[in-house]
C-alpha cells in the first residue's frame, strides 16, 4: 500500500509517494503559487505524475486552519485555500480519497512514528519556516479542540508588536518566523540573503551583531515555549520546519527564565520529508475506514 503525501510550503509545494512504512519513494516539488487556484492545479498535476495503482490516497498538509473532520479549510496563510473545495476537486481529478489537516498536525504525526518523537505521547511541535506552524499530542491523540486547535504561531508574545496576518499584534510567527529573521537581518543592514547558518558561526565567534539578531528572533520563541510547556506540560518540544534545526541552536543564547516550565527542546529529525511523509501516513490510515470514492 502506498498513498501521496502533499506538504504546502511558503517556498515549495511538495508531493510525494511514501509506501507504508513511511518511505519516500518519489518526489516532486514547484514553487508554491500564492493564487488558490493555482496552488490547486500544482496539487493535481504533481499528484497525477506520482499517483500509481497502489496508491490508496491522498494526503495534504495546508498552512492555515483547517476542520480536518470536515476535511474543510477554514483560513490560509501564505495561500489561502478555504474557497477552493480541495477535497472535493482532488478526489474527483484522481479519484483517490482525500485527507486534509494542518501542515504542523501532518508533521508532527510522522515524528511521532518514525522521527524525534517517537515513544512519546505528549509532544509539543512548532514548524519555523515562512511562517510558524503549531501541533501538540496529548495522551497519544492530535490535540482538535471545536475544529483546528493548536494554532501555536499564533501566541502573542508583544501585544504592542507587528500586525500578524491573522489581524492581532504580536504574534510569535511575526516575531520568530523565517521572515521575521529576513526582516531583523535587513535592520541590522546585513547582505541581503545572509543564511542563518552564517549569523550562528558569527554569533558563536562572538559577533555582536550576529549575537543580537539571533537573540532577538528567538527570546520571543522561548516565552511562546515556555507558555506552552507551562499550559501542556509536552513530554518535549520539537522544532521542525526549514529553520528547526537553526532556531533549536540559538534558543541557547535565550535559556528558559523559570525552572517550573522546561521540557527538552530538540530539533524534528525527519526534516523536510516529515510533512509529506505525515501526510501519506494520514491518508493511509484513515483509507482504512473511509467509504470509497465514487
């Protein structure tokens, strides 16, 4: 059995055909259209170029909210697909059964099988890349609230702080996503296009300007932390995403402030293949008890 695996990126849209034990067997990425209608049409194409007579389904991790029961996109981020009937359009090009949930909920569960969460039933993860992505497992379930819970991105931490796309100030994704370190990078009036890989060696060499950038953008990230530990007391948290591994780094030059709330911060380990690896997962799983598509 096998199933496609779709993970939508603020940089790339990627899809992936990953066989039941979450092995990527083939992939194909674009770069992601802002327009809904586009990102839809880059779905399907890739998808139709991967999809084979194993494949049992579809699965698709969208940056936003998302009522993963009603397989119905609530709001979007970077590309909002809540008026596009993505699972109604994609289950009739391919007919194949279609699974949706956040991008961070898709990750987090291929952690929990097969990477830096493995074992563990109470997890915490935070996906850093365009924007921040939030999902949480207690006692071994995706933590949905009403529809589309953990919305992490989302905690203020500076009320009087940037305006966030969601209309409130402050949120963390403004302060500690991979644009918001674009936007310190560009204050600090470095080249742009510094890489965060270049202000870690600086920092550690002890450049002064590399030190500030980095604390800037990751003190935020720490309260958000260690608000949320204080809230679900995870067993650890995980940092993935294409900056989890460079944020996980310099949350050493802004350690937790109260001993109450700390639990291991570590980095995701299956890197950029987790969302599409989540995804297929996903689909394969809920194949099992999903009525067939017409």
């Amino acid at each position: 059995m096998e199933a496609l695996g779709v993970d939508i990126g603020g940089t790339n849209l990627r899809v992936a055909r990953v066989d039941a034990s979450g092995v990527v067997i083939a992939s194909l990425s674009e770069r992601t259209s802002r327009d809904p209608a586009t990102a839809l049409g880059q779905i399907l194409a890739l998808a139709r170029q991967l999809d084979s007579a194993s494949v049992v389904g579809l699965g698709v991790g969208i940056p936003g909210r998302v009522d993963a029961g009603a397989r119905r996109v609530l709001s979007g981020g970077f590309v909002d697909l809540s008026g596009v009937s993505l699972a109604e359009n994609a289950e009739a090009a391919l007919g194949k059964h279609v699974v949706l949930d956040t991008d961070c909920n898709m990750a987090l569960v291929a952690e929990l099988q097969l990477g830096a969460a493995r074992g563990c039933r109470n997890v915490v993860m935070l996906t850093i890349g365009t924007g921040i992505g939030g999902a949480a497992a207690l006692d071994g379930a995706l933590l949905r609230g009403r529809s589309s819970a953990a919305q992490f991105g989302h905690i203020t931490v500076d009320p009087g702080g940037d305006l966030c796309a969601c209309g409130r100030p402050g949120c963390v994704e403004t302060t500690s996503s991979g644009t918001a370190l674009n936007r310190l990078i560009a204050k600090a009036a470095l080249p742009p296009g510094t890489q965060v890989e270049a202000l870690l060696t600086s920092a550690a060499a002890g450049d002064p300007v590399a030190t500030r950038i980095l604390t800037d953008w990751v003190r935020p990230l720490r309260a958000a932390i260690d608000s949320l530990v204080a809230a679900l007391d995870p067993e650890r948290v995980l940092l993935g995403g294409g900056l989890g591994n460079a944020a996980c780094e310099a949350l050493r030059l802004a350690p937790p402030v109260s001993p109450w709330y700390q639990s291991p911060v570590v980095a995701a380990s299956l890197g950029n293949d987790a969302g599409v690896i989540g995804a297929a997962c996903s689909a394969m799983r809920d194949r099992q008890t999903a009525a067939p598509v017409p």
